[in-house]
C-alpha cells in the first residue's frame, strides 16, 4: 500500500516537473509576469509615473475579474530615472532574475533603443513603448509592436497645421539624443515634402533645463513657429525664456513632452501652446474607451486623467487582447502570432491593426492647445 502510494507521489511530481518544462518563461497556471522599466524618479518622472499608472489601472481590472484564461497578471516596474545606463541593467534584470513573459510601457527613445539588443537576443516581446522614434520601427524587428503612431506622424501633422494657419518659418528645439534626433527628423522631411527647410535650431541635454543658448539662437531667427522635441521641465523652461526675450512664436510639442505635467509646469505661460497627441482625448466623454480609463482610473484610485496614463491604459488593454486571443497555451510566439492577426481591432473607439509585416498600431494623430487653467482644447 505504502509502494502504491510513494508510486502516485513520485508520478505527479514527474508530471509537474514535465509540465514546468514545457512552460513559457514568465508564465504559471495561475500567474503571467510582465516588466516595465520607466523613471519614477528625476525630471522626466511624471511620464514614467503615469505610464505605470494606466497599465495598473487596466490590470488591476482584468485582474479583479479573474485575469486572462484564468491567469493574473503581475507587474514589475523598475526606475531607470530616463537614463539609459540604467535602462540597459534594469531589462536584463527583469529578463534575468524576474523571468518576466513580456516588457511594456517603457518611456522614452534614448532608454527604449539600448534595450532593443538585449530583450531581441533573450527573444522577448517588447510591447507599446511610449516613444514614437524610427529607430524602434526600421529596421522592423519581430518582438516591438507600436500602439501609438511615430514622430514622423506627428511632426508632419504640426507641420501641415503651421502652414495651413499662414507660418513660413519654423525652427526646432530639440533634445541632444536620440529621442530630439527622432522628431528632428520627422520635422526635416514634412518641411522637405513641401519644399522648405528648417530655419534654426536650438539644442538641450537630456534631464537639464540649460536653454539659454538654444533661446538665444531660436529668438534671433524669430520663427513663427518653433517645433519642440523634449520633455516638460525643459521644453517648460525654454517657453518661458522665449516668451520674457519677447518671441511672437508659437510652440507645437510632440506628445512625449507630457502635456498635463507641462501645463502645469507653465500655468499661465502655457495658454496657447500647443502638443501633438496620439492618444484619444482623456478629458472627454464621447469615446467608449476614454469613459473606460476614467472610470477604471478613479477606482484604481488616480484621479488626475492625463494623456500619459490614458497611453498606459490602451497599451495594457491591446496586449491583454493579444493574450485573450492567444488562448491558454500561453508561449511568446504565440502571443507575438496572434496579435499579427489582429487587424483593425476597436478597443473602445480607438483602433489597432497589425500583420506580420507591420507591428505599427496605429496612425492616429490629433491636435491640442493648452488653454486658460491649464485645461487642453481639441
């Protein structure tokens, strides 16, 4: 009788190590972990703290209604403080020690480009980072996927609406990285489409508000409008310098600047500028998914809507899409296979589509003012 049962001991034991075996990294019976590597700390904090706080509020959702195929999801979120030296260490520890299933909402082109050789080598999905660079798109790699549209749609988008209001001239200021270098690009070619150049330029370091020299420069070459590739503290700054040395310019932002943290940063200097945005507007009432974030937002206890957090919100709610409809056989080629299948998909107003060419969400690109209060206008 003991043998018997020492017998049926030993088999279920070899047939869970046989079952641990054949799983996916990051991936239990009951438990999918997810990795995210944003700042939570320094001047570029409120972006990555409001990106955790709309992935949270979407998982915390599913989770509470028993997560996805009976699994909840876990997220891990470290603080690279928007410096890639700190990025890099965080995705291999999140690969290596958290044997995490995926990484999302990362914040940031020059964080989120270092990353690219070590999750593509560890063949590990890298899902809805909030950055819109070329250089996470082409070459196209098997494991981004985009939900927002890039700076090259933004930027043409700013472009065509400076020239359709009566501007000739347009400058840049923009971020000495990556990220600057992104949407600097994006700006050359919508100008060189429509036969102008840009018409000066204007240079910050990355985690600095050192503007002088760049409003200085920009203020002489008095542009109509000057094009802004930053994050709020120093594209905050350089407003208001430009504004005190008597500029008449008009200031578009990309929606990377973080369009509530820069309104509140500017308070009464902000009335006018404008931002990009690839996101629906969070304020409003009319958009399925909008009335969703609000109100998961206001349960999950964040109350202060925002274009940051409402990224984080759709992002978290296409990749749980993409687990829905992986089913419960849950492997990362799996997953990456059925959200190449996923085309024109509506999750709640606003629409993703990918193949297994095209791992670029989205194309949608809107334009808002921020207006007296630091409240925005469409």
């Amino acid at each position: 009788m003991l043998r018997v049962a020492v017998c049926s001991v030993l088999t279920g034991l070899a047939a869970s190590f046989a079952l641990l075996a054949g799983a996916e990294t990051g991936v239990t019976h009951d438990r999918i972990v997810l990795g995210q590597s944003v700042a939570l700390t320094g001047p570029a904090a409120q972006l990555g703290i409001q990106m955790r706080n709309g992935v949270r509020a979407y998982l915390d959702y599913v989770n509470a209604q028993g997560g996805v195929h009976g699994r909840k999801i876990e997220l891990i979120t470290l603080d690279d403080g928007y410096e890639p030296s700190r990025t890099v260490p965080n995705t291999k520890k999140l690969i290596d020690e958290h044997k995490v299933f995926a990484l999302i909402g990362y914040v940031g082109t020059p964080t989120s480009v270092p990353a690219i050789p070590v999750f593509t080598e560890a063949k590990v999905p890298f899902f809805g980072p909030f950055t819109g660079a070329e250089a996470l798109r082409a070459p196209f790699n098997h494991y981004i996927f985009h939900v927002r549209a890039s700076y090259y749609d933004e930027t043409d988008k700013i472009v065509e609406q400076v020239l359709s209001i009566g501007g000739k001239t347009i400058a840049v200021f923009y971020q000495d990285d990556a990220y600057g270098q992104a949407g600097l690009k994006g700006t050359e070619i919508a100008l060189t489409k429509r036969g102008l150049k840009i018409s000066a330029l204007g240079t910050v370091e990355r985690n600095t508000i050192k503007v002088e020299n760049a409003v200085k420069t920009l203020n002489a070459a008095k542009p109509d409008a000057v094009v802004m590739i930053s994050q709020y503290t120093s594209c905050a700054e350089f407003i208001r310098q430009m504004k005190k040395a008597g500029s008449a310019a008009t200031f578009y932002n990309v929606s990377f600047v973080g369009s509530k943290a820069l309104a509140d940063a500017l308070g009464t200097d902000g009335v006018g500028v404008a931002i990009s945005q690839v996101m629906p507007f969070p304020w409003g009432a009319a958009v399925p998914v909008v009335k969703e974030y609000q109100r998961l937002s206001a349960k999950a206890g964040y109350t202060d809507f925002n274009f940051s957090a409402i990224e984080g919100f759709i992002v978290a709610k296409v990749f749980v899409e993409g687990l829905k409809r992986t089913g419960k056989d849950l492997t990362r080629e799996k997953f990456i296979d059925a959200v190449e299948r996923m085309q024109d998909v509506d999750v709640g107003g606003f629409y993703v589509g990918y193949s297994p060419k095209n791992h670029a969400g989205s194309k949608f690109v809107d334009l808002t003012i921020i207006a007296r209060e630091g409240k925005f206008l469409r």
